[in-house]
C-alpha cells in the first residue's frame, strides 16, 4: 500500500504461505491499491447484497483496474438467507460468465456475505481466490478474518462450509457512517469478547470508551477494530481449524447459535443473541464459582453498554436450548462443551459442566 492511501493500519495473519494482510483506513473501497495488489487474475466477481450494493458497489467497480471483467451477484439482505440456494446462485454466475480457476470473488458486505463468498470460492472448482471487504462492524471485527466460511441449515448455524482463508481483508471504517445503530451494536458484542476471553486491559479501555464507540468516532473505532484484529489474528495462527484454543473465539456463542436457531435467522441479530449468550456463559461461570458476583456484575455491564440484550427470548425453555446446544459444532464425542470465564481476560474450554448446574441455570435464567 502507498503512504497517505487512507490506511491507518495494516495488521498480519500468519499463516506460513497463506499469511495476509488486514488494511484498515478510510476510504479503502475507493483506493485503487486496496484491493488490485491481491487478484489472482482478470476474472473478478463481486458478490454483495441489495442493501450494500446502492452504496459501495460502484465505488468499488471504478477502484479495479482497466482491462479487468468484472461481474457483480447481488443477493438478498439478511440471516434468513445464509443458505445454500443463494450460494448457488453466486455459483451459477461463475459458471455463467465461464469464470476459471484464477477468477477472484470479492464478498463486499456483511458476515453473511462473506461467509457465503468464502464458501463459494472454497468449493468453486476446487478453490479459488476470494477477497473480504467488510462493511459491518461484526465482519469487520470477526467473520471477514480467519478462514471460517460457511451457510445455515436448518437444524444449526453454520454447520455446513469450509475453512478458506481470504487472499486480503480490507476494512474501510467509513462504511460505518450508514450502518444502523442496531448493527453497530451487535458488532460490539464481537469486540467485547475479545477483552472477555484474552485481553482484560482491552476489557478496561472499552468500558471507558463505549459511548464513544456507540458515537461513532473514527479514531476509538479504528483503535478498536485494529486490537480486535490482532487478538483474531494471533488465535487464527495458533489455531487456524479449531482444534483448540480458536475455540475460545466462542464465548457466548453456543447459548447464542441456540437463541438464533431457535427464534428464526434474523429475528435476533448474530451479536444481539451473542451479548445475550456472553452474559449466560458468565451467569454460568458465577454458579460454578469460578468468577465472583462483582465480575459477573461487570460482564454484564459492559454487554448492556454496548447496546445488547442479556436476557433470554421470552418464551424459550431449557428443552429448546438443549436441543441446538447439543449440536454445537464444538462438542466432541457427544460432550457438551462450553466456552466459560475464570477472570476478565481469562476464557477457557469446559466439557465438565454438571448437568444439574446447567439446568439450573437454563431453567432460572432472565428471560425479557
């Protein structure tokens, strides 16, 4: 990248021969070195969704260089549809336009279109280059780094995809501007499970700056996503498939997948049902002693801070939490295990969870 392009910072995942870098900075969607430096080749296909694509997408298109053939697949807006039918769609467009082996997909919105595009490029004859362009916080923070890709299924959240790791993740913090309060604020529930499971200091400086971040100031945003990213980053190279510590990156999110399921893809944003689970999994984390009542106090302060629930759905019993939790992708040998809280900063992997304590817990647990 050149000096004075807008970018802020520029961070590392390292993965030997699949490292890559993550620009973050102003105006990245219009930079014409954002993203040309990282194309596989002349075929590129922007994949992006009904809402994101009136904003950036011609930005985007006039940033690519000349000579170029670029195609665009504009899916619907939302959760609801993080399937496989609109992968295929994304696959139809390829095989349409005769897209070959050194095609580039660009996935310019969302988590959810990011996980879609990355699973489209994992599976497109046999892989192929793909690029993430963020434009939620929450994608920008989590899902546009680390190689998880994927779509819904009915009876779990993600259960179907791929690890496939980005060639580049470029963050342009000034798509924040038209994201909606609500969105911004789910995207938090991410960035404060980064202070929750690795970097209690990070803890402190988000509880003193939220209102700041919920303002929307550039420099406490940037500052945010960037240690969010590094804390991402260095996980994603001790553990780029989950095989352990990656796991961690879970907090809440076994209570939180089950919220999602249960309630329908998109009644609850990904984050909402996240900060909700977060502030369970340190409920649970107090019955077992492990964290004490001022701890599990603060947890869910900063959560409500942020702007996220952290009760239950009304309405949903133990049964339906059960019934998604025991097909939690993290489970192993039909044990239930659980992302849960030993201090601020301090997450582990717990498969020893009494069922007693657990009941208890879904059985007493708020519900709003």
């Amino acid at each position: 990248m050149k000096p004075n392009d807008g970018v802020l910072r520029t961070l590392s995942v390292a993965l030997e021969e699949r490292s890559y870098p993550i620009h973050i900075g102003a105006g990245l969607i219009g930079s014409a070195e954002a993203v040309a430096p990282y194309l596989a080749g002349r075929q590129v296909m922007i994949v992006t969704n009904e809402t994101v694509a009136p904003l950036y997408l011609e930005a985007l298109r006039e940033a690519l260089p000349d000579g170029l053939d670029v195609r665009a697949v504009v899916l619907p807006d939302g959760e609801g549809y993080k399937s496989v039918d609109h992968v295929e769609r994304i696959w139809d467009a390829l095989l349409e336009a005769g897209f070959n082996r050194r095609c580039t997909l660009i996935a310019l919105g969302g988590g959810v279109i990011g996980d879609m595009t990355g699973f489209a490029a994992a599976s497109y004859q046999r892989g192929v280059a793909f690029i993430q362009v963020p434009t939620t916080l929450l994608a920008q923070v989590d899902s546009s780094v680390g190689g998880k890709t994927g779509v819904n299924h009915a009876l779990g959240k993600n259960m179907i995809g791929a690890f496939w790791q980005p060639r580049a993740v470029v963050v342009d913090i000034d798509t924040l501007k038209t994201l909606p309060a609500r969105e911004l604020s789910a995207g938090l529930a991410e960035v404060v499970k980064y202070g929750l499971i690795r970097d209690a200091a990070f803890l402190g400086w988000l509880e003193a700056n939220m209102a700041a971040l919920r303002a929307c100031d550039p420099e406490t945003l940037a500052w945010a996503i960037a240690r969010s990213c590094e804390i991402k980053a260095e996980v994603v190279a001790e553990d780029e498939t989950e095989q352990g510590v990656r796991a961690l990156l879970n907090l809440g999110h076994t209570f939180g997948h089950a919220i999602e399921a249960e309630q329908g893809y998109g009644a609850w944003l990904h984050g909402e049902a996240v900060g909700a689970g977060m502030a369970m999994a340190a409920a649970l984390s107090h019955r077992l002693g492990w964290i004490d009542a001022a701890t599990l106090a603060r947890c869910r302060a900063v959560i409500e801070a942020a702007g996220l629930p952290v009760s239950a759905p009304a309405g949903m019993g133990r049964e339906a939490f059960l019934a998604h939790m025991r097909r939690d992708k993290k489970n192993l040998d039909d044990e239930l295990r659980l992302i849960l809280l030993r201090a601020p900063g301090d997450a582990c992997i717990s498969s020893e969870t009494p069922a007693e304590t657990l009941n208890a817990l879904l059985d007493d647990y708020p519900r709003g």
